[in-house]
C-alpha cells in the first residue's frame, strides 16, 4: 500500500511540473511554461513542428529533444531572443509573438553528439551542478541527443584498481588532476595535477549521476567512457599482465595498452564495467579511442584489439555501439574492418576543415569509414582559446557533400546517421555553434540546386543578427556581413587549428606569429575588416546599452580588433629593433604594452572573460584551504605552461589552452612582454657602445672573427621564460568574476585609442 501511495504521489508531481520542457521553459523564463502548449507525438522522422493553439504558441515533436529545438527555434526567430552560453535566460512578453501558419522541420539525422573528451578539462573542469544544468538545458535546445557524459570516470578507475590491489598512493600517482584528467583519460599521461582527494571523488561520483539523470530525463542517450585497455605503466610489474609501454606524449610518460591477446583482458575489461554499470547504469553508447595519437606498431594486433573491446562492451549491453573518434590515424581500418556493421559510429571529427569521410582534405580517405555509421562534427576550437574563428563557407560545402546526392560521395552518405559538435573548448563564437545545430533542420536548403531558396553564410547570418539582437539593425548586419566574409571565413586549404591567436598570448620573440606550437595559424583576413565591424557595433553602442548579447558581441569583436592592431604594432616594434630606431622603439614598445593593458580593461568588464570566473570556479570545489590551492594551481598551470619545465618547452604544450581573460593579460602576459621589450631595450643601449674589451685585451679579446661575426647578429635576448611563468602558476592573489565598468564605454574608450595611434 505505501508502495502504491508513493508512485501516486510522483505522477501527481509529475503532472503538476508539467512535461520535462515545460520545466526547461520554467528555468529559462521562471513561469512561462503556461504559454506554450507541449506535443509529444510520434512521427516517421524526427522532427519540430510550431503552430497556434488559442493564445498558446504549441510546439509539436516526437522527442523531448526535438520538442526543445523547436522552442529555441520560435524563440529566435519569432521572439527575437537567443539563448546562448552568455545568457540563458529570457524575459518572454505577457503575450508571446503568434505562429500565423504551422512550420515544420523535419530530418533523418537522428543521433547528435556533443563534446570532446578535452571540453570537458578545458572548459568543464571545475562546473557545478547549476553551470552543468545550463549546459543540458543549452544542448537539448540546440537538438543534442547523445551528449558524452564522462564526468566521474575516474571514480570508476579508482575503485577498479582498488579491487586490483593498487594502493592509495599508486592511484594517486596514476589518475590526473582535474584540469587534466581528458589526457589521463584519453592515455596521453600519468598523474600530472594529481594526486586526487577523496572529497573529489564523492562530489564528481555526485555530480554524474545529476548530470545523467538529467539528460535521460529529456530523452538524450549519454555516451558513457568504455574500455580501451588502458593500464598504469607498471601493470607488468605490479599484476604480470602483458602490457605494451605507452612511451611518452610531450614529455609524460604514458599509460600502458594491455594486450588483447592476453588471457586477463576479458577478466580486467569486464571489471571496468562492473564499476562503470555499478556507478553510472547501463548505456547504448560507449567511447572508446585505442591507441590514440600513438604510430603504427606492427606488435600490436589491432585486428584482434578491435574485436576484443567490442566484446567487452557488448557483454555489458548487448545492444550498445562503440563510439570512435575519427582523428589522425584513428580508427585504423585494421581495427575496424572486421567489426559487424552498425555495432560502430565513428565521429568525423573535424568535418569542417580536416574531413575523413571522403570529402576533399589532407586527410581523406578514399573509401571514408567503408561500411560503417559515422557523424559529421563541427571541432571548431583548440584548446579554448578565445578568439573569433569561423570556416563558414566549408563548413556548408562539406555538409552539402554529406547530405547531397553527389554520386562522388553516396557511400558516405548512406552511412550518415547525425552530426556532432566536438570542439576541444567551449563558450566561444556562439553564430558557429548556431549554424552548425541548424543545419540538420535546414538539408532541403542546404543541398537545393534552386539559388534563391540555396542556404548562405549571408541569408543565414541576416537571420542569425536579427533573432540574436531582437531586431534589424542595418549597422549591426552590415558588422556582421564583414566579419562572415573575413574571419569567420577561414579558406580551404588553412588548416589552423582554432581562433586566430592573439599576439599578446604567446612567449615573446622577435619572430612571434603563434601563440602555441601546433596552431598552423596563417593569416587570411585583412586586419581593417576587424576594426571596421568594431568601428560599426560601437557606433550603435548606445542603442543597446544593457543587451546582453550585445554587451558580449561588443566586447568580443572589440577585443578581436584589438588583437589584430596589437599584431601591426608588435611588427612596427621589432622594425624599430631592427632597424636599431631607439626613439621609435621606445615609443612604439609603450604604445604595445599600453594596448594590452587596454585589452585587460576591456575584457573585465564581462565576467566571460575574466580569470576570476575560472579561478572561483576551481577553489569553490575544494572543501580545505589545501584542496583549493591544489585546484586554482590546476587552473592557472593548464591555460600557462600547461605541463612542467620538459612538457612546456620540449614538448611545446605551453600556452596551448592561452585565454585572453582579464588578470591573466595584465599579470602574465604582461611580465613576459615587459620583460622581453625592456631586454631589447637594453640590449639596443649596450650595442650603441663600443665593445672596448673586444678591442683591447678584455675578455672579448680572444674572440674568432667568426665568434665575434655572430655576436653581432640581432638575435634577440635568450630568457629562461618557465622559471618567469612557473611563480606565478603557485600563487593565490586573488581574482573575482564581477565585471568592472561598462563594456559599452570601455569598448569606446578602445576605439579611441585605436583611431589616435
């Protein structure tokens, strides 16, 4: 009877929250559930439909998830609100916009993935459940149904080593800390940011379960981490297993691989999941990435490996599929061209530029995935950096490829089964994130032959600018135009990874280009289209005064033109070097330095980007003064010298996560320029003197002509930078998220500047 009793008082509380969007409505605009009337109704192809019922806008869907794009689509396009990461929230008027005619959407891309194992330390690493909420109600209106769910994975790593009989302290050394666990994860090191405390581990085991219940709540289907066969690198020693040494990735010793071919792979595999189902449930998806970012070894039988992990999987649930992500050499077809089809869905992860299932690129592959499912995925952004970025243009060639019927891709076609967002940092150019969750609702265009119905970057983009800013600003569209044919226009061919890089954010030179080592940056867009368009947003800077979105786009756009100028004046500064003008060097070098300090002005006054926002983060998770220290040294040490002294100068990892945040600017990258352009400055006095012990019988005396010959060469001076950056990593001055002044007069107070010089 008590059973009875309870289960009557859940649907009575079921019925009065209403469905799982009417509660997302009620997060987004408190009370407002009651103006939209919700459909969930079976269909032959996932789909939205928008109508009118009475004083009632209805939303028709045969999923939660769709049901919630088709919210987000009303909201945009009929209420001129946007919802993005700066701002989730919305004041919906008493009496919402009417639909005058029903509109539906309609597709067969039916599984939309999101993440990449990196977002999760670059941006997620020190969320809570309120940040994690946001995220799920933003995924589900932006149609993400498969989301990667890996919080607390290493809750089940702990346990099943602890069942092995590694110690405390042995799990400490294996598993990282929190703002590198997606390298632990993804077998690229051992321990780095660790040892982990045991608060973390109950309060990440938590906040999973949150999370999941959550997204099963709207009908997404979590993709959970599977086995790979990942093993501590003194597995051999410590159990006998038959383990291949991982080597070392940028300086770290990596995990080892554990043979499939060994007799205690099923025994350790199906331990893993025993503490994966006993934690987390079951799953339809798991993600698995063997023998990522390593070369061929002809001692491994990845044949063999691909069966052996699709086994373990399937003994867990017979019906679940690998997730694999298609990246560099990974999924080698050895691995994959035995499995069954359907049992595999590969994630094209970088369609938009790199693409491997058969589209034009350098790394193509002829025959794509072969009879494999697969998604196309936007990557987007590299270490979340900050910085606009965008390939427009290719990214709605590559997908007309996929969806289209070019014989030249039917293949590929065939197996497409959804799309993916799988950017590596989060948070950042919220119009590419837009388009790319539209394009599955916008096929017939996309792929129409018929120009006048075609889909643009232009007819998208007037779209886009007026449902972001609640109107048709003429200004604000002609911004926009310029900026979606200049930077958010990276050709084919530029394979940068990510944003443009700021020239503030790299270790001075007298060469400086990059910001980090792997970023193949390469200059396609004229600098004057950058300030032209933040010349424009601040001209109409009034109008919108308190616009969130606005406020956001202003500063950000600002921001990029600053960059961009402080690129020409950093190349005005090292003519002058070279040219050995000490007057113009002088006055050119504060003019540089001046800039940056103005950048750090104007990022403070959006909480987005300050490192405060990232720094309360990380120590409001700790629950001792040591635990908070631990995860603020995780924080600052990732997005500086990321790793220690061989990682961030042998294996080139410093500043690969670089942020342009307020703090960071005037307190990092402002010591290191300081630096480097008062040893110019130095070096520049001490040439124009004569050498005197070079010419009589000083210490130079002696000196070759050849030595003396390249001691004249402008070299620059050699500073030993980690010992500059490593201090600053360990200290604990305080920085906070609460914006300071006004991103209109600040962003004015930049444009000034910028029109003086």
């Amino acid at each position: 009877m008590r059973k009875i009793l309870f289960s009557l008082l859940c649907l009575v509380s079921l019925t009065m929250n209403g469905t799982p969007i009417d509660r997302l409505i009620n997060r987004i605009a408190p009370g407002s559930a009651s103006q939209f009337k919700i459909v969930r109704q079976a269909g032959p192809r996932d789909y939205f439909e928008l109508s009118q019922a009475g004083d009632r806008v209805c939303i028709k869907g045969n999923t939660w998830v769709n049901i919630a794009s088709g919210l987000n689509w009303y909201l945009k396009y009929y209420a001129g609100i946007h919802l993005s990461w700066n701002n989730m929230s919305a004041n919906l008027p008493v009496t919402l916009p009417k639909v005058p005619k029903p509109e539906r959407h309609e597709t067969d891309l039916k599984q939309r993935y999101d993440f990449n194992y990196c977002t999760f330390s670059y941006s997620m690493a020190f969320w809570d459940w309120k940040r994690w909420e946001q995220e799920i109600d933003w995924m589900a209106l932006h149609g993400i149904n498969m989301p990667l769910a890996i919080v607390g994975e290493e809750v089940v790593w702990r346990n099943m080593l602890q069942r092995l009989g590694y110690s405390k302290d042995e799990i400490g050394r294996f598993i990282a800390g929190p703002a590198f666990l997606a390298w632990w994860e993804m077998n690229n090191l051992e321990g780095w940011g660790g040892p982990l405390p045991d608060s973390w581990y109950t309060q990440q085991e938590a906040l999973q379960k949150r999370i999941l219940s959550r997204e099963k709540e709207l009908g997404m289907e979590p993709v959970l981490p599977g086995y790979c066969g990942m093993m501590p690198h003194d597995a051999k020693e410590k159990l006998g297993l038959d383990v291949t040494p991982g080597g070392t990735w940028n300086g770290y010793t990596r995990p080892a691989n554990l043979s499939a071919t060994d007799p205690n792979f099923d025994r350790i595999a199906d331990l893993y999941y025993q503490e994966l189902t006993r934690l987390y449930g079951k799953a339809n998806f798991y993600s698995m990435d063997p023998f990522h970012e390593t070369p061929d070894d002809a001692s491994i039988d990845y044949g063999k490996a691909g069966q052996k992990l699709l086994a373990a999987m399937k003994r867990t649930n017979p019906r679940s599929c690998w997730v694999v992500q298609g990246w560099t050499e990974n999924p080698r077809p050895a691995m994959i061209d035995s499995l069954p089809e359907g049992d595999l869905l590969v994630l094209d992860l970088f369609s938009e530029c790199r693409p491997m299932f058969g589209a034009p690129s350098i790394w193509k592959r002829k025959e794509g995935y072969g009879k494999h499912n697969w998604l196309f995925c936007m990557l987007e952004n590299f270490g979340a950096n900050v910085g606009l970025h965008g390939r427009m243009d290719q990214l709605i060639h590559n997908f007309s490829l996929a969806t289209g019927t070019d014989t030249a891709y039917q293949n590929a076609q065939r197996h497409l089964k959804g799309i993916g967002l799988t950017m590596e940092g989060s948070e950042n150019n919220p119009i590419m994130f837009e388009l790319m969750s539209e394009l599955m609702w916008r096929v017939p265009a996309v792929t129409s032959a018929d120009a006048a119905v075609r889909l643009t970057k232009e007819n998208w983009t007037r779209g886009y600018v007026k449902a972001r800013y609640g109107t048709d600003d003429p200004v604000l569209q002609q911004a926009w135009q310029l900026l979606i044919h200049s930077i958010y226009n990276c050709p084919a061919g530029n394979n940068q990874q990510g944003p443009h890089e700021s020239i503030f954010d790299g270790r001075p030179s007298l060469t400086n280009f990059q910001a980090k080592s792997w970023s193949k940056m390469r200059n396609y867009y004229d600098p004057s289209s950058t300030l032209e368009a933040a010349r424009l947003m601040t001209s109409v800077a009034e109008r919108y005064r308190g616009h969130n979105n606005f406020e956001y786009d202003l500063v950000d756009v600002v921001r990029q033109a600053m960059d961009d100028q402080a690129r020409l004046q950093y190349l005005h500064t090292i003519a002058d070097y070279n040219g050995f003008d000490r007057k113009a060097f002088s006055l050119d070098s504060a003019h540089f330095l001046n800039m940056l300090l103005l950048q750090d002005k104007l990022l403070g006054t959006r909480r987005e980007f300050r490192l405060g926002t990232r720094i309360e983060q990380a120590r409001s998770l700790g629950k001792t003064a040591a635990e908070k220290d631990l995860y603020e040294w995780n924080a600052r040490v990732q997005i500086t010298t990321w790793g220690n002294r061989t990682a961030a100068d042998t294996g080139g990892l410093r500043d690969y996560a670089h942020k342009e945040w307020q703090g960071l600017l005037k307190d990092f990258y402002f010591m290191r320029w300081h630096t480097y352009l008062d040893a110019l400055s130095r070096q520049m006095a001490h040439h124009a003197q004569p050498d005197i012990d070079a010419l009589g019988g000083g210490p130079n005396a002696t000196k070759t002509a050849s030595e003396l010959f390249n001691m004249a060469l402008p070299t620059g001076p050699q500073i030993d930078w980690y010992a500059l950056e490593e201090p600053w990593t360990l200290q604990h001055n305080p920085y906070t998220s609460a914006p300071e002044g006004s991103p209109v007069d600040v962003a004015k107070e930049v444009m000034r500047f910028l029109e003086t010089k």
